[in-house]
C-alpha cells in the first residue's frame, strides 16, 4: 500500500509539470539558412546535435556575526547534457547524456560531494504506422557514479557508494509513442535490468540488493519511462524524465521510482538560475532509518545561479532544450 501511496504522488507531481502544453519555439537553422520550415524540419533532417553545459558558484563567508553561521562557505555545481538524434524515413535513433557533479565546502561541516551522476539513455526506433506516432523500439540505458558517497548523521559519515557501486544498466525491448518532439511514452514488458555493485566493502554488506559476496544481480521486468521538454516562457525551459521498473522475480508490487526535473530561467545570452529536484525510491536501498536498514524516498534540490553555455553544431538543425 506504501508503494502504490508513493507511486500516486509521484505520477501526479509528474502530470502537474505536464499540465500545459506550450508551444516549443521553432528549431534553430543552419548557418547558411535563416529559416526552414515546419516540413523541413520534421521530415529531411538526419542529424541533429546540442546540448548544453551549466556552472554555478556560490561564495559566504562571516565575521563577527551575532545571528550565528559557517564563517566560510563555498558551493560549486556543474552540469553537461549533450544529445544526438538521427531520422531517417521510418527509423529513429536517440542518444542523451547527462553529467552532474557538485561539491560544497564550509568552514563547520568540512567539504563534500552534494550531487554525482553519470546517465547514458539511447533509443533505436522503427515508425509502426503513418501517423509517425508510435515506433517499435529498443532501449539502452546506464547510470552510475563518479566518486564515493556518504551519508551523514551528527556530522559522521558512512560510506555508502563508489564508482559502479552502484551501476544500473536497462535493456529493454517496447513501444514508443511520440506525438510531438516534446513527448516520449516508452512502455516495455520485457526488460534486463542489471545491478552492479564492484565495490568489495559494499558487496559483503548485501548493498542494493546483491546477495553477500556477490557484485552483480539480474532483474527481469516491466519498464516505462517518460520523458518531456518544453519552452514553458520564452526565457523558460523544462526538462523532466520518469522511469518505472518492477521486478518479476522479487516483490514485484515494490516499484522502483527514478525522477529527475530541470528547470532553466534564462538571465542573458550566458547567465541562468537553475532549478533540480530530483526523486529515487529503490526498495532495495536499505540504508536510512535509525538502524540503517530501511528503503526510504531519496529526494535531491538544488538551486544555483550562474554560467550556461549551450553546445551548437552549425552544420546541424539542432534542438533548443
């Protein structure tokens, strides 16, 4: 009951980002061609590559301050997604690529990590119909980490990630349906879902759901994934990705929920304040709770202001995100 509790929420938070629909602007041209058509650019392009990457600093530092504080604090965050989409008559293939990593220091608390991702989705489809709507498609999809992790209780940390501990990595075989290039459905009933964990301390504490002593874990499942940008204003942008996996061999009312949303609000031609706030819930991440034993919803905000540069290949038609 928790689960489909939990799973309720999230579906809801996720349709009320979707509530409107706003036209997206249209796609930026090349060099040589100031402008193209809606034809144009839904039927004759192959390639199309971009993305963008986003710094944020953020500096405070006190002396002789009553109402109390950290006398020097620094936070520093960065993010890079870069993307590559190919159509050719009935065929589709999408590729996507998100790095995040953040760091905060403060004169109290010491320095630690406070975001750290790596997330590779591709998705090869074939147009079923003539509408050009719903595709038969195969989906890759890898995330991990860059660095160790901790968690944190009275300022003690516990180790509690590394690099490919853990390492999801999906292979799924389904249907997309994709009725504007703002829009992905992607829904499978056959998907691989491997969890890795190389870290040998992890490993023999059973961590994300390996048996002791073991590094990897095979998952059989159902799959969906949904995946949304828009121009919300015309100095506004959103992006938001859900994933859904239950597995058949093991609990398979426990849902595995992976939500990440990103909001962009554009200062000038290279400055930004960006918004994310992002929601995991593995029923097989049993590392909260007073005996650090218990699944619990992992919930991530961050906020910062600062560099954003978008990534453009001038001999492409290229999204703007």
């Amino acid at each position: 009951m928790k689960n489909i509790v939990l799973f309720t929420v999230l579906i809801s938070l996720f349709n009320f980002s979707f509530g409107q629909e706003i036209p997206i602007k249209p796609l930026i041209t090349e060099t040589t061609n100031k402008s193209i058509n809606k034809e144009a650019d839904t039927s004759k392009w192959n390639w199309k590559r971009g993305g963008l990457v986003n710094f944020s600093l953020a500096q405070g530092s006190l002396s002789n301050w009553a109402a109390g504080g950290d006398n020097f604090s620094l936070a520093v965050s960065s993010y890079l997604n870069y993307f590559v989409f190919y159509q050719k008559k009935r065929y589709n293939w999408d590729n996507n690529i998100d790095i995040n990593l953040g760091f905060v220091q403060t004169s109290s608390l010491g320095g630690r990590k406070n975001d750290d991702r790596f997330d590779l989705l591709s998705k090869y489809g074939y147009k079923m119909d003539t509408t050009g709507k719903w595709f038969l498609s195969s989906l890759f999809n890898f995330r991990s980490q860059f660095f160790d992790g901790y968690t944190y209780n009275n300022n003690v940390g516990t180790f509690s990630s590394s690099v490919l501990s853990p390492a999801y990595t999906l292979l799924s075989l389904g249907f997309d349906y994709k009725p504007n290039n703002k829009l992905s459905v992607f829904l499978s009933p056959a998907t691989s879902r491997l969890i890795i964990v190389s870290n040998d301390i992890l490993s023999r504490q059973a961590a994300y759901g390996v048996d002791s002593g073991k590094h990897a874990k095979q998952e059989l499942g159902a799959f969906a994934t949904v995946s949304y940008r828009n121009a919300l204003d015309k100095n506004i942008t959103y992006k938001g990705r859900l994933d859904l996996f239950s597995n058949y061999l093991d609990h398979p009312q426990n849902i595995n929920v992976y939500m990440v949303n990103q909001f962009s609000f554009k200062i000038n031609k290279y400055f930004s304040a960006t918004y994310s706030l992002d929601f995991i819930y593995d029923d097989n991440v049993r590392i909260f709770g007073p005996n650090k034993n218990s699944p619990a919803l992992q919930t991530k905000s961050l906020l910062g202001i600062g560099f954003l540069k978008r990534l453009e290949t001038k001999k492409a038609l290229l999204h703007k995100l």
